[in-house]
C-alpha cells in the first residue's frame, strides 16, 4: 500500500509540476496519507471482525459435531433395542408354530385314542364279566346276572328306568329260589 500512495505522489508531482505550489502538493499528499490510515484502519477493524466471526463458526461447527456424534450414539442405541425386541419377537413367534405344530400332530392321535378307548370299554366290561364267571366262587349268581342282563324279560332288575337298578338281595334270593 505504500507503494500506492509513492506512486500517487510521484503522479501529483509530475501533474503539479515544480512550482510553488509545494503547499498544495503537500496537502494532496497528506491527505492521502491520511486516507491510507484510514482504510488501514479499516481493513484491521475488517480482519478483527473476520477473525472474531471464523472463531464463532469453529465453535458452533464443533457443538454441531458434538450434537450430531452424540445424536448418532442415541440412534445407535435404539436401533440396538429396536434388534433385540425383534428378535426376542422372532423366537417368541418360533416358539409359538413349534407349539401349534405339536399341537395339530396330538390333538388327532388323542382322539382317535381316546375313541378307541371307547369302543374297547364294552367289550371290556363284558370280557370281565365272562372271566368273572368262569372263575367266581359262586358261580350261580354270576350266571343270574348274565341271563338277566341279555334276557328279554328281566327278573333281578326293574325294567320301569331307562337304567336297570339291581334288586334288592332279598329279591334276588326269592327268584333264585322260584327257578
């Protein structure tokens, strides 16, 4: 900038000439000194400014980053429960199709079991009864009871319910004494 302000007086001088007017030469000259001092001024107070606003800025970058590291770290950690919510929710629904898988395999083997169990309680019964009959130590009653139970017209049991009660002992005494 000094050089500007050389080559301004120099360009004065020649302009002006050596003449006597070295007054207003010098004044032209002090003047833009004076306007030199000025702008330098002004250009300090600009950099001043700049500086003062660069430093607002790498403060206000770094607790962004701060802000952003430590808003990332709390993505991060949702997402890491979000995964294990899922995947106890993966096993949960697994365990859930391995049970209704066992269930639809047992639920048809225990009622055709169950119904063959049905189907076998009569014969059974009756199996029981003819063993009971051959090996009984009264087998003149066993065999009453069998006559009764397939005759057409029962004698020991009442035929007036739906369910055939056994007589009382004393009846049953008295038709075994009549036959």
């Amino acid at each position: 900038m000094r050089r500007h302000v050389l080559v301004m007086l120099t360009l004065m001088f020649g302009i002006t000439g050596c003449a006597d007017d070295g007054a207003q030469v010098a004044r032209v000259a002090e003047q833009a000194l004076q306007q030199q001092a000025e702008q330098n001024q002004e250009m300090v107070r600009l950099n001043r400014e700049v500086a003062e606003s660069t430093q607002r800025l790498v403060e206000a970058d770094a607790e962004a980053r701060t802000e952003i590291l430590a808003a990332q770290r709390d993505i991060q950690a949702q997402q890491h429960g979000v995964n294990q919510q899922r995947d106890a929710l993966e096993q949960e629904r697994r365990n859930i199709a391995a049970q209704r898988r066992t269930d639809s395999v047992l639920a048809p083997i225990l009622y055709t079991q169950g119904a063959g169990l049905l189907c076998l309680l009569p014969v059974g019964v009756a199996g029981l009864m003819l063993w009971h009959v051959n090996h009984s130590e009264a087998p003149d009653v066993s065999q009453l009871l069998l006559d009764d139970m397939v005759s057409e017209h029962p004698r020991l049991t009442r035929g007036d319910t739906p369910f055939r009660r056994i007589a009382s002992a004393e009846d049953a005494e008295q038709l075994a004494e009549s036959a």
